[in-house]
C-alpha cells in the first residue's frame, strides 16, 4: 500500500503544469528561508565585478566549447 506521502506526490504529479511549477517554486522559496539573507546581495555584487572584468578586458574568456572539452577531461582523469 502506498505511504501518505507517496500519494501525496502522485495526486501533485497529476496536476495541470502551471499549478505544479507554482507549487515547485513555493516549495523552493520555502527551502531558502533561513538562507543567508546576505546571499544575493554578494552574488550581485560578484556578478557586478566579473561583468566589469570581461567589458575592461581584465578577464581571460574561452570559447564554451574549449571550457566543456577541459571539463570532460579534468572528470575522465577523476575516474582513473
């Protein structure tokens, strides 16, 4: 028999897709509180400088294809 919760889950799965993602992010967002309020304030700022590094040429970008070939590599030599 299924538990309380699997049936839970079952009648959430079966609703309509707008009512399952606004309950996905209500669910989300309930995960974060507690979070580090300052959290998104360092991202912001993170994101401010690394934006002004690559428009003043500070920053040394790779094609996104060089950067997921190096990653592949760098996990294949993990698993060895």
């Amino acid at each position: 028999m299924a538990t309380e919760l699997e049936k839970l889950r079952d009648d959430l799965l079966a609703l309509p897709v707008e009512s399952r993602a606004s309950l996905a992010q209500a669910l989300i967002e309930s995960l974060l509180e507690g979070a580090d309020e300052d959290a998104e304030t360092l991202w912001r700022e993170e994101i401010r400088r690394r934006d002004a590094d690559i428009r003043s040429g500070r920053a040394v970008l790779k094609p996104a294809g060089q950067v997921l070939r190096e990653a592949r590599e760098r996990l294949r030599c993990m698993k060895s």
